[in-house]
C-alpha cells in the first residue's frame, strides 16, 4: 500500500486537504503527521489505513487536524503541483531536445493525427450540407461507421501520451501512482 491510496481514502471522507497532502509528493511527510496524529506507531502506510478503516475517531482526529493546519496543507499542495508543472515542462524540453526524431515527434504527431482527422469529419460534414442536402440522413450512418475507429485511435493515443509520461517520470527518479481506472474503480467500491 502507498500513500495516494490513502490520500484517496481521506478525499473520500471529507478529508481533501489532508487527502491531497498525503497523495502529493510529500505524501510520506504528511504520512507521518497522519501517523502520529492517529497513533500509528510505525507510521507505515497499511498501519496506518488499518486504523482509519476501524476506529472512526481516527478521520474525527484528521478533521481536526486538517482544520488547525489548513494554511500549510494548502502550502503543500501547492507546491507540489508547482513541482509536478515544472517536471513536466522539464520533460517536455528534454523531449524536444531528444536526437530521435520518433521520440522528439511521436507524441505531437499522435496529437495532430487524430486532430487532424476530427477536422476532416467536420468539413464533410459542412461539405455535405452544401453540396448535396439530400444526404444529410447518411451522416449518421458515417460517422457511426467512423465513432469506433476514432474511438480507439483517441484511447491509443490516451494511452501512449500517459505511459511515456510514465517512463519519463521513473526515468528522472520520480514514481508513478495507480492509473485513472483504479482510481476510478477504488473509487466506486467506498
């Protein structure tokens, strides 16, 4: 177990300052806080949701603590999202900066691929009601036709922008956390 699991817990018990304290980059920092506040005794990440989950005094406590210490949670939090835009505009630049053509254009030549042809659609579709009206019924049909294989480009493309962020982030030192489906998934099981 790691600490964003823990941060996610607290979100979705009231707990949004403390949750994304905890789930930020200075997780295990605040982690410690938590630890203490709530009697963990080795502060350790499943320790410490083992008690959240069985002694509903424990999230009381958290409230209160997130209530004394408002203004530094939100400090944190901030930070770390300074922290994260300026790793991501650090990869970026190294990306451009890369020798490889593929690894220097590949996430911007996805990008405008699939931009590229929801343009195409949209000036068929334009074409069509000027040209020939009478077919305005089969746009339907079309792009029916075309929703699945847009679909997929679009999740491909989702799919390779997240994982090369993700092997950029391992590759400067940092971690990656649980992707957006279990997020969503431990989400929907509280």
């Amino acid at each position: 177990m790691d600490w964003g699991k823990i941060g996610d817990f607290l979100i979705g018990n009231g707990l949004p300052l403390l949750g994304g304290a905890v789930g930020g980059p200075v997780g295990a920092g605040v982690g410690k806080v938590i630890a203490s506040a709530i009697g963990a005794g080795s502060g350790e990440p499943e320790e410490v949701m083992g008690i959240l989950t069985a002694d509903p005094n424990a999230v009381l406590e958290l409230k209160k603590v997130e209530a004394e210490h408002r203004h530094e949670l939100r400090k944190i939090t901030l930070e770390g999202e300074i922290a994260n835009l300026g790793e991501i505009n650090r990869t970026m630049r190294e990306e451009i900066k890369s020798e490889d053509a593929f690894v220097r254009r590949a996430r911007p030549g996805l990008v405008w691929a699939i931009s590229g042809s929801v343009v195409l659609e949209v000036l068929a579709a334009v074409a069509v009601v000027f040209i020939a009206p009478e077919q305005i019924a089969n746009l339907g049909t079309l792009y029916g036709a075309i929703s699945i294989p847009q679909s997929i480009a679009a999740a491909v493309c989702g799919v390779y922008m997240k994982k090369r962020s993700d092997d950029k982030l391992v590759a400067a030192g940092g971690t990656t956390g649980p992707g957006l489906l279990s997020g969503v998934l431990g989400a929907l099981r509280r």
